[in-house]
C-alpha cells in the first residue's frame, strides 16, 4: 500500500520513503538535508555517486538510522537539467517501480 504523508520524512514511520535528489544524490531542499543529519553515517554514506544520475532516474539505499529501512531517491534535476513536470513524473514512476 503507497501511503503520501506531507511531513518531516526524517521521523515518517514506513518501508520506504521517496526522497527527491539531484543527479549527484544531493537534496534538493533544506529541509531534505535533514534526512542526512538523522540518518546518521550509515545513511549519509551511502549518497555517493561516480557520475551523475539522470533525471528520472530512481536508486534505492537504506535507510541507516532513520525510521524508515529504504530511501528511494527520485533524481528531479542535476547541473544542466532543471527541474521540470516531465522531469518529476518520470522520477515519481521510476520511484513506484523501485518500490515494488
């Protein structure tokens, strides 16, 4: 069952939360960067990438010291690639279909 919760995602008890990223898997918002600060180093670690993702894309990590035990991080935008409504719907269903 997908359940949307409006609220700080860093203490939302679930399976998985959807986090939108850049394509370097950095957040996208202050208020995301909160997710790394609880997540603690288990977590924070994890947001490496060699090269950056494209929009649309979706990657699953855990979630180390948060509630929930899976982030799926939505890339919505990166360097040269702003943010846009295609750009968001092709990371929300590649989100869906990481959390299947």
């Amino acid at each position: 069952m997908i359940r949307v919760v409006v609220d700080d995602l860093a203490f939302v008890n679930a399976d998985a939360l959807v986090r939108p990223a850049t394509g370097a898997l950095e957040p996208t918002s202050p208020a995301l960067r909160r997710l790394e600060q609880v997540g603690g180093p288990a977590f924070y670690n994890q947001l490496h990438v060699t090269q950056d993702l494209d929009v649309g894309a979706a990657v699953v990590t855990a979630g180390g010291d948060l509630a929930a035990e899976f982030v799926i991080h939505a890339i919505i935008t990166t360097r040269h690639d702003p943010v846009s409504s295609a750009g968001v719907r092709r990371a929300l269903t590649s989100a869906l279909q990481r959390a299947v």
